[in-house]
C-alpha cells in the first residue's frame, strides 16, 4: 500500500486576544491508500482543525503534512487551491450544493474549475449520478430531492475529479438515522471499490461504519484501533 496521508509533529495555534489557544498540538499520523478511518473526539478535541489541516483548507502552525506523496505544508494559497481540486473530494454535513442548479450540473462544478469541455464534464458527471443510484435525478434540482439524494449528489461531485482522498465532515449531521444508515452504506461501498475515505465525525454508531478509528482529545491522539464496520446493504 502507499500512503495518502502523512503527518508530522503537526500542530496549529490560534492567537485570540491575548490568549493562545493550542488546537493541535503535534499531531503524528500514516494512513494508507484505502483505508476508511473515522476522526472522532469531544467538542475542543481538535478535530475539525486537523481536518482542516489535511483537507487543505488551512496551513499548520509548524511541522509536515504529506498528502498522496507531496509535501503540502508550506504550500501557498493558490498551490493548496490547486491541490484540494486535484486530490480532495469534500462532502459536508449542509451538502453545500446550488438549489437552482441540476444534479448534474452541480456535479459538473469541480470539473468546470479544472477546465475540462462541457462534453466531457457532463459524461463524467452522469456516469458519478448512476455510481451513486442517481442515474434518474440528473435533472432535478436540490429543492426536488431528499436529503439523502442531496447527500448523494454531493459524494458525486466529491468523486468527479477522481481524487485520491475522500473527506467527509459530519456527512449524516442533518439526515435521519435511516437516511444516515442508506448513506454510510455508499461510503462502504465506494471503499471495498478502492476509494479511501477520512470521516470527520461525533457519533459513535457512525464511526463504527469505518475501518479505523482515531480519537483525538486535547489536540493530540488519544486512541487510534481497528474495527469491524458495520453489516449494510444499498
């Protein structure tokens, strides 16, 4: 296996009047390509500034980030820019999708910024709907869609540039358990398929859907183990 994510010493301090607050405090961590690893911890804990971290949306205050073989810690903003729309599929808990554009067309969108034809973006764009059961909603708009076709839009889209790490952030945070269960079950999916994935989450029947969990508590590793997933079914 090669490794996707590589960190070390990673740490990140925020200066907030006069205090500074520690967020991450030397973070060192290997995941591997296709792996399905869960980051949990308490509010505080950390978390969502380390998945800022490897996600690219923000630069450590010191030590290294490697990211598919690239070292992406001093990288400036337009390279970070340049790396996320490369490697990094994003799917967010508010699906942050246009409500007056199609699913197809909201698909299109990372395909649009890295300057692929209109023909190409939309054959791309509909064989990601039919991955994800949506080869029927291409023409609907958010507003049409149920939260769980609107979270699967959004994992479409994360997939169109065919990145080499999938980030979720609180993905089923606004979706009933039901609706959560359909959703994790497609992560599964797209990780037996080879895709690893990274799941930022707080709950715990969540997590238990990945591989590998990592908590983080006081912006260090508290605990990093394996784990059965949980049996699902699309």
């Amino acid at each position: 296996m090669s490794e996707i994510i590589r960190t070390a010493g990673l740490t990140k301090h925020y200066v907030l009047g006069a205090e500074t607050v520690k967020a991450c405090r030397g973070v060192d961590l290997l995941i591997e390509a296709g792996e399905f690893v869960a980051i949990m911890g308490p509010s505080g804990s950390g978390k969502s500034t380390f998945m800022n971290m490897i996600g690219c949306l923000d630069t450590p205050t010191s030590g290294e980030y490697w990211l598919n073989g690239q070292k992406v810690s001093d990288l400036s903003e337009d390279q970070l820019a340049r790396v996320r729309n490369r490697e990094i599929g994003f799917v967010f808990q508010t699906f942050n999708l246009l409500p007056r554009a199609t699913a197809l067309h909201n698909v299109e969108l990372p395909l649009i910024y890295a300057g692929v034809g209109a023909k190409e973006r939309r054959r791309r764009a509909a064989e990601k709907l039919e991955m994800v059961g949506l080869g029927d909603r291409m023409d609907h708009k958010p507003p049409e869609m149920s939260g769980g076709q609107r979270q699967r839009v959004a994992v479409a889209r994360a997939l169109v540039n065919e990145p080499a790490l999938l980030l979720a952030d609180e993905p089923t945070g606004n979706l009933d358990s039901v609706t959560s269960d359909d959703v994790m079950a497609q992560f599964t999916q797209l990780n037996e398929a080879g895709q690893t994935i990274v799941l930022v989450t707080h709950e715990h029947d969540i997590a238990e859907f990945a591989k590998r969990q990592i908590h983080l508590k006081d912006g260090l590793i508290e605990r990093d183990f394996l784990n059965q997933p949980a049996e699902t079914s699309v």
